[in-house]
C-alpha cells in the first residue's frame, strides 16, 4: 500500500533489517546480527519481500550454515522464524497475491532454480532442475504462473543437458503452475 518500505544495511559485515515508515518518516529495527569486523562482507543477504497484505514482509539470513526465514507482522510486532531445507542460498524471492506461497530463486549443489514455498506446511518444491540459472521469479496470471529470467537455451526443462556455452544475455520465460509442463512459454528471444 505504499505505506512501509524495508530496507537493509550490512556495515563491515553487521546485517540490520529495517522497517521504515513512510508517512511519519520513522525507522524500526526489526533485526541486528554479526558484529562489525573488517572481513569479507556478502551483500547478498538479506533478502526481502512483502506479503501482498502489506500488513507483513519476511526476510531471509544465513546463521551458522543455515538459512532462516523470518516473518514479521507489522500491526502486531511480532517475529516468528522457520529454517528453510534443502537449499545453500536464496538470492531472490516474492509473494503470490493469495499470500499463501512464494517463489524462491534458491541454490542448491551449485546451480540456481526456481522453487514454490508453500507457507502452510512450510514445505518447498522444485519447479526447475538444471544447469541453467533461474533467476528474480515473479507471480503472474493471478498465481497461476511464475515468470522469470534465465540463461537457458532453449524453453524445455530438462534435468540432464549436455555441457555448451551458456549466454551471458537472459530472457523471461513463464512457468504455467497449473499444467506444469515441461514446456515453458519463452517471452523474449535475445539474438
């Protein structure tokens, strides 16, 4: 709605999460972890995104070798938090318009695929398998499909591909979470 925003801040390798509050320009920490130490710092966490409610966002950090997804309820001020499986990393991740899942760009054995998270049941599933990074998936036609982008070839989902050259460029391709199809709708072509 317009009305929060999160952002994050990683100095010398100490992670804050906050909430800031747009309409009265005020900030809430919401997270505070790692001490500042002069050491290599990884930027990529945390990482973000609000529940279609705007009444909610959760967030993702790695502790110990173990990635946590907190979820925090802005009205109530409440932290909760669940360990995600059978992941290394999520590099990025958004809500569907029921609130009830969320796509993950997540890796696992060194390769980048996109994944359904099912709050309920906290459970997730694997929709791509292969060599090809999957990358920023985002809810389309009303969460009936997950658009994203990737340096895949060609738009069929295989789990074994031969070794080729893989295209820096990316193209947005569409996965239909209804008939899940080894088939994907290509969006753009990148000569």
């Amino acid at each position: 709605d317009g009305k929060y925003a999160v952002y994050t801040s990683n100095i010398l390798g100490q992670i804050r999460v906050y909430l800031y509050d747009i309409e009265r320009g005020k900030r809430k920490k919401i997270h505070k972890m790692q001490h500042k130490l002069d050491r290599i710092v990884d930027r990529t966490y945390p990482v973000t995104a609000f529940h279609p409610s705007s009444k909610a966002f959760s967030y993702i950090i790695e502790k110990r070798g173990q990635l946590l997804m907190y979820n925090y309820d802005i009205e109530s001020g409440k932290r909760t938090s669940r360990e995600l499986f059978q992941l290394d990393k999520v590099i990025d991740m958004s809500y569907a318009q029921d609130g009830r899942r969320m796509a993950f760009s997540g890796v696992r054995n060194g390769q980048s695929d996109i994944y359904l998270y099912y709050a309920v049941g906290n459970r997730q599933e694997q929709l791509t398998n292969d060599i090809y990074d999957d990358l920023h998936p985002e809810f389309a036609n009303n969460g009936q499909s997950i658009i994203f982008s990737s340096n895949r070839t060609d738009d069929t989902l295989r789990t074994r591909v031969p070794f080729e050259y893989f295209p820096v460029e990316k193209d947005i391709f569409l996965f239909d979470l209804e008939d899940r199809s080894s088939t994907l709708t290509r969006i753009t072509n990148t000569p």
